[in-house]
C-alpha cells in the first residue's frame, strides 16, 4: 500500500520546482517505508512506499520496464501477480525482483490499457508511456483504492489523496456547492464529485488515458446484479466458503506479517476463520471496545477469537480519548467534507496495528453490500408491502406513526419514515432509493437552509438510478437496485474511503477479502430470499457461519461498526461546537438556519445524560453534529463561502 502523484502535459511541463517534492511529503504517511520520484519535460512522477512485497530495492517505485521507456507509480496489491508473472515469462519476459510493480509495467508493455481487465485485487496507478507521450490512470473494479485528478489549465494533476494535488503552484481550488449539498444528505461526497469544482474522482472500473492531449475515460467494469433465481442456500453457502478460502489465502500473502480486524461482526469473524483454516499460524487480532453495551462486541469477537487461538488485543476507551483535537485532525485529513463517526474507531484501531509492530490487516469490509446485510434489505420486504396497499391505508398509517414520533422509543419514528418512503417510491424507485441512504431527506435540508440558499440545487436522487415497484418482480427489483447502489455509491464513497484514508493515517495496510471480485460475483446473484428473510441479513454467510464459528457469532445480531459519539466526547468538544458553528465567523452561517442548528447542539448535549427521543434518533443526531462540523472545518481550512 502506497501513495502516488504526478502531473503530466503531453508537450512541456509548465515549471513548478517545489511541487514534485512537496506533494511527496505530503503523502509521506501512506509510505513512510520509501520514496522516489521521476521527471522529464513531460512528466513528473511522485512514490511514498509501504513495503510489504519485495522489500529489496528492485521493488522501488517509480519504475521502469528495461529500457526505461515506460514508468510506473503505483498503489494497491495485484492478488493475481504470480499467475500473470508466469504467463509473461512464457511471452519472453524475464524480471529482476518479485514485486507485483514490476508485474504491471510488463503487462502495460504487452498489453496496453487493456491490462486492466486481467488484474484482481485493488490498485489504482499511473502509467507514463515516453514514446506515445501519453498517460494512464487506472483503478480497481470496487474502488478500493482512491486516485484523483484534475486538468489545471495546461497540465494534468493526479494523486491518492487530495492534499497533493492542492500544493500546486498557485492553484487555489473553489467550493462545489451541489457536492456540499449531496454532503448534508448523504454524510460523505458521492464520486466521482469531490467538494472542489476542478478536482474529480476517477470511477471505479475505469481507466482515463491522455494522448494527443486528449483525455479519454472508459469503463472496463460495470457492476451488475444478475440474479440466479434458482439458486439453493446449500450449494450457493458452500461455493461462498470456498471463494472465500482462496481469496482470504492471496490476501495473506506478504513479505511482513499479517494480522486481522476482529471486530465481532459476522463478515470479519468469517475472514479470521478463513484465515485460520489456510494459513500455517493464527494472527493477531484486534478490535476496538466502547463503554456503551448496546455498540460493544467485544464478547463476541473474544469468542472467535479463543475458538481460534488468536494473539487478540481489545483497543480500550481507557487507551485513547475523542477529543476536540483528534476529531479536527481526523475530519481535516479527508481533504473534503467526510462525515462517518466511524473513522474515529477505524483510525484508533489502525494506529493500534501499527503500534504493535504490524503494518498490513485483512478485514471484514464489503459483506453487507455483496450479501444483503444492511438493515435496508430487510426494510424492502416491508416497502414492498407498504407500497401495495391502498393510498387511503398508507395515510392512516403515517398518521398513527407521527402521534408515536416524539416517543422515546424509535417505533414511531422508523414506522414514520417506512411509510413516507414508501409512498415516493411508488412514485419514483430512485427518490425512495436515495431516502435510505439519506441523514436529512432534501425537505430536511431545504429546513436547515436559510431562504433560497440551496436554490437550483438537484436532490441527492440523480445518484441513485430508479427501479419498476410495480409487477410480481418488483421485491426483487428493489433488492437488486439496492445492492447495486450500496455499491456503487455507498461503499466507494463511504465505507472504503474511510477505511483507506484512516488505515493510511496510521501507516498500515488494510486488504479487504470480502470484495475479491469471485466472492462479489457470488453476493451478486443471490436472489433477495437469500440475502434476508425479512428479519435477519446475510444468510448465505450465516450458514456458513454456522459451520465455522461459535453459535454467539452466527446468532448476533449486526450492530455496525459504530460509535457512541455522544458518550464519548469529552467537554471541550461541545465548547469546540458552539465557537465553531454557532460564532459570527462561521462559514456555514452563511446559509444554514442558526435556530436549527442550536437546537441540535442542544440536544447533542442533552444526550449525555438523557435518553435522546423524538422525530431524531441518537445516532441521527451526532451523525447531523459530525456532518456541520465537516463542512465548517473544510471550509476554514481552504477559506470558501457559501
């Protein structure tokens, strides 16, 4: 795992002495193992290196094939490198080293951009060709590995992270509003938007080459959920296992030990199992406990843990403290506004990784997309009911949830929401869609806004594509529709954002078993009876589950991997709040209402030692809280308004 940046312009370079070097810098983290960089007239190429293949010098980046003709900057692991290394050398190809880098460049030699389709695993990388002057930027099938761009007057900027492509000379990036505004819905920036206008992200599945001076994007991998409807829980459980053994064995391959996120949920106990079953010795294993029960694992992850014979480490609240100087640290280092709580556990945990000597874990990641496991696959079942009946039985409905709204207990809210999305998406597939990823619906939104401050914005819907409710198919429809759309938006946005950016942070090495691309095709034609029965999710991987580890896992019920933001924070951090978002200076005060958002620092406050109700869940409510501290602090940082 590694960090990469470049700029190209197909004639000359205009000049920039201090860039090469400062955009290394400032991906110093991602590769604290090495660096190297490259340049010509035409291209300059940056490399922070985590060494965890070939840690000799032959696997150096940036790297060359033999006539140094042909450079490479790259990020990620190529699980599938040794079989392709095989076929190269039957081609006439002979290699110095043993690194999968070295890999890639030949293959770029024989094939082209088409190589991309014959790689498996997760990588994102740039390719400079001298002789056709020309570039390529790839990324994996999942978008497990980020890679940015921008096309800055007359060169072309790339690189992992944001922060290197902002310390180009002079550049001064401005705010994309309608990005900011998907922001406030959705928690996160949906690629390939980022929160700045002149700065985008390259799609999952895609390649984008710059020859003649013309850029050219093309998709090599489109997701798609085709449905085996035929398909029996035995047989499709026990290709599931077998699919997983293999792809947890090339995921464990590394010049350094590797260890695994235990996190007690079903979708990393099945990958430490797996593990276990093929590799020569247990790992170890971590997971990060919290002093709220209803979020704690802890009980469960020790289980597998002890049935397994791990070497496991608890992270403790006890060993670190969410503070008003970590949270900014942490929320600033995603370069645009990111609002997962999750990303305080998932940097704490990595930093633990790293602390114990180790710098490259598997984890869980990528279950709950590929095999229904998010409580949305279980909600459809009741959406399809809901949208079948009478418009007459639905309004009594709503009307009886909203007397139940301002309960303690979340009935009546979810009863609520379960009704008003059902009636969009009787009226439209991808508006309901939308509304379940959605932290604020776009009414919400427009009651946060002051007057016409969001005027000529599009909702968070032209995201999601739509689905026919109507027909006996419709159920599975709507499960298809969500699968694709967890992936596609959620998971590449969201989930693996977080988890690179935070595991990058902390210098280590995160592999994700879960989304190699046979276990994903797996996941993809399960038909909705096979992901939920419209109480439970996963039942592929439960099944499997039962087979391989304690019964304490297999009847678990899924929690996430949360946060109990609200009992966690210390003092300062309401004082950091109210002086951030409610001064004269606030950035976000220029266009959001200040009675609301007073209101939702008062009862963020109050939830400390109150049980939180009413038409906001507890974790709605901090979720809003991180969401408007984002957007303030990005935008102090890069000075824009609204």
């Amino acid at each position: 795992m590694c960090g990469l940046a470049g700029r190209f312009h197909p004639q000359q370079l205009p000049p920039d002495s201090h860039w090469l070097a400062e955009a290394n810098r400032r991906l110093a983290h991602r590769g604290p193992d090495g660096e190297g960089v490259f340049a010509d007239e035409r291209c300059e190429l940056a490399h922070r290196r985590l060494a965890l293949l070939d840690l000799s010098p032959t696997g150096h980046q940036p790297m060359s094939n033999a006539d140094g003709s042909i450079w490479i900057t790259y990020n990620g692991e190529v699980y599938n490198h040794l079989e392709l290394r095989r076929e190269l050398e039957s081609r006439g190809y002979r290699f110095r080293g043993t690194s999968d880098t070295e890999v890639l460049v030949c293959l770029y030699q024989e094939f082209g951009a088409q190589m991309v389709e014959r790689l498996r695993g997760m990588f994102a990388f740039a390719v400079y060709d001298q002789r056709r002057r020309s570039l390529l930027l790839a990324r994996d099938r999942f978008g497990i590995k980020p890679l940015y761009y921008a096309a800055l007057g007359n060169q072309f900027v790339f690189a992992s992270e944001i922060k290197a492509i902002l310390a180009l000379d002079g550049f001064a990036p401005t705010m994309d509003r309608q990005a900011c505004f998907d922001f406030l819905g959705l928690s996160y920036v949906p690629e390939p938007m980022t929160a700045f206008s002149e700065i985008r992200a390259l799609p999952p599945g895609h390649t984008l080459t710059i020859e003649n001076g013309q850029p050219k994007l093309r998709e090599y991998f489109r997701l798609e959920a085709h449905i085996n409807e035929t398909a029996q829980l035995p047989e499709i459980a026990r290709q599931t296992s077998e699919s997983l053994l293999r792809a947890v064995a090339a995921q464990s391959v590394a010049d350094v030990p590797v260890a695994a996120l235990l996190s007690g949920g079903i979708d990393s106990s099945l990958v430490v199992a797996a593990y276990c079953q093929t590799a020569a010795e247990s790992p170890t294993t971590f997971n990060v406990s919290f002093p709220d029960q209803s979020y704690d694992e802890t009980p469960v992850a020790l289980a597998v843990s002890e049935q397994y014979g791990t070497r496991h480490q608890t992270i403790t609240s006890a060993d670190w403290e969410v503070t008003p100087e970590l949270v900014q640290r942490l929320l600033l280092h995603f370069d645009q506004p990111f609002a997962d709580s999750s990303l305080i556990p998932t940097f704490r945990v990595s930093q633990a990784i790293r602390e114990s000597g180790i710098i490259c874990a598997l984890s869980g990641d990528g279950g709950d997309e590929a095999f229904g496991g998010y409580e949305s696959f279980c909600r459809a079942n009741r959406f399809a009911r809901l949208m079948q009946l009478p418009g007459w039985s639905q309004n009594l409905l709503a009307h009886a949830a909203d007397a139940l709204r301002n309960h303690t207990q979340d009935f009546g809210r979810q009863i609520a929401k379960a009704v008003r999305l059902a009636q969009l998406g009787a009226r439209d597939g991808a508006v309901m869609l939308a509304g379940m990823s959605n932290y604020l619906s776009e009414e919400q939104k427009i009651e946060l806004a002051l007057p016409d401050a969001f005027a000529a914005l599009q909702p968070a819907a032209r995201h999601f594509d739509g689905y026919e409710p109507a027909g006996i198919n419709g159920l599975e429809d709507l499960s298809r529709r969500l699968t694709e759309t967890h992936f596609t938006v959620n998971l590449t946005s969201d989930m693996l954002r977080k988890v690179d950016m935070m595991s990058m942070l902390a210098s280590i090495e995160v592999r994700v078993p879960m989304l190699d691309e046979e276990v994903v095709a797996a996941g993809l034609a399960l038909p909705h009876r096979l992901k939920t029965d419209g109480h439970t999710g996963k039942l592929v991987l439960r099944d499997i589950a039962r087979e391989w580890l304690p019964p304490v896992v297999t009847n678990h019920r899924k929690m996430g991997f949360r946060i109990p933001l609200d009992r966690m924070v210390t003092p300062q951090f309401h004082e950091l709040l109210a002086d951030l978002l409610l001064a004269s200076s606030a950035r976000v005060g220029a266009f959001l209402n200040r009675g609301v958002v007073e209101q939702w620092l008062r009862q963020f406050k109050q939830a400390q030692t109150t049980t939180h109700g009413g038409a906001v869940s507890r974790e709605g409510l901090y979720q809003r809280i991180i969401i408007l501290l984002a957007l303030e602090l990005w935008m102090r940082e890069h000075h824009l308004n609204w």
